[in-house]
C-alpha cells in the first residue's frame, strides 16, 4: 500500500521553527544600518533568510560577475559579497540614486573597495540589454514587479552556463499562492512559469522570508 503524502500543513514549520531558521546565521554588521536606510525610504529589502541564501548561492558559484536588479540600500549587495570572490563585481542598477548613494555608503564601511561594484542609475530595462551576453554568474531579481517577466528574459540571457538566476518576493506573502489577481502578482506569475517552463533552465522554489525563486542555466 503506497503512503499517502503529507499535507502542506505537515510539511510547514512552525512560526517558532521558522523564525529560528530565519535568524539562524548573522548578518554583517552593516547589514543592520543598510536596513534602517532601507526603512527611511519606504523599502522592503531581503528578509535575513533570504540573504543568508544569496550568500551561499553566490558562494557556490564562485561568483566574480553578479548582476543584480534592484539596489535598494544595500542589503543584499551585502549578502552578495560574502560569498562572491574577493575580486569580484557586483553591477547593480537601481531608478533611485539616492538609495544607491546609500548602498555606495554600506559597501565603503564594510571595507568593499570602490573598484568591486558598479552603481548604475536609471531603468533597469533600459540599462540591462548594454550588459554583455553570457557574461555573468548569478543574476538577482528584487525590483518593480510588473517588471519581472522582462527581468527574466534579459536575466538568462546575462548569464554564463552553470550561472544562477534568483527572483525574490515568489511569494508575495501568499498571493502567488492564492487568488491574488493584482498586477503585480499576475507578472510574479508569469515569470515563474516563464522559468519553470524554460528547458534551458533548472528552477527550484526556496521558501526563505517571501520566497526566493531560483534557476541554474544549463
């Protein structure tokens, strides 16, 4: 007799479980400060969690060419450079130059020389197709939402083989999931289903903070 499978409530943790999970592994102590800027400007930037995953993930690729969409103030430009190579490059675009200038301030004081990231202003849409082809070893997705379908398509195209996309908010605190029919979650969907579908692409949910959605290029 086959078992039955465990329901989705067997499966999840409990809030103390998660919570612990969540909090696990430090954050750099400019991640803290790069936070409180964060939520001066409004900003929701990667859960602890989910930094703590993007730090390994850029670790695991050796990463010495990082793409990332979204600068905010630096929270998870923090959590790349952990795990990137010591002369590693993070090209990060952002529409706000005041929260890049808050970014360029959290990389200085952890001691990231100037030469290791390039800040780029202005609409990612119009910035990212200047970026070279294959050319880059992770790719990470935290800007507008309506935008993330676009995201992907200029996401696997920067990449190297073996090289890693990974979209944040997949989730979108359960919308995803449910019966959310907002814009937003509409292009979170179809950029899921743009990278589950793609056989270029190895994808895998990773349910840390609101969901981090990631894919290795083959």
């Amino acid at each position: 007799m086959n078992a039955q499978p465990p329901s989705p409530s067997q499966l999840a943790p409990s809030a103390q479980s998660w919570a612990w999970a969540e909090t696990l592994i430090p954050e750099v102590e400019q991640a803290a400060d790069a936070r409180a800027a964060s939520e001066s400007f409004g900003l929701h930037p990667i859960g602890q969690g989910g930094a703590t995953a993007l730090t390994f993930l850029s670790r695991a690729v050796n990463a010495r060419a990082v793409v990332e969409i979204g600068t905010g103030a630096g929270v998870s430009g923090l959590a790349l450079f952990r795990g990137m190579t010591e002369d590693g490059v993070l090209t990060s675009v952002d529409i706000e130059p005041e929260h890049q200038a808050a970014a360029r301030t959290a990389f200085t004081e952890r001691g990231i020389r100037n030469q290791r990231f390039r800040l780029i202003a202005g609409d990612a849409l119009t910035v990212l197709p200047n970026l070279s082809d294959g050319a880059y070893d992770l790719v990470f997705v935290d800007a507008d939402k309506v935008e993330y379908p676009a995201y992907v398509e200029q996401g696997v195209r920067l990449l190297r083989h073996g090289g890693v996309l990974v979209l944040d908010n997949a989730l979108r605190q359960d919308r995803v999931a449910g019966d959310a029919t907002d814009d937003e979650t509409e292009a979170v969907r179809e950029a899921i289903g743009m990278i589950t579908e793609d056989e270029d692409l190895v994808p895998g949910l990773l349910p840390v903070g609101d969901g981090l959605l990631v894919a290795v290029k083959r």
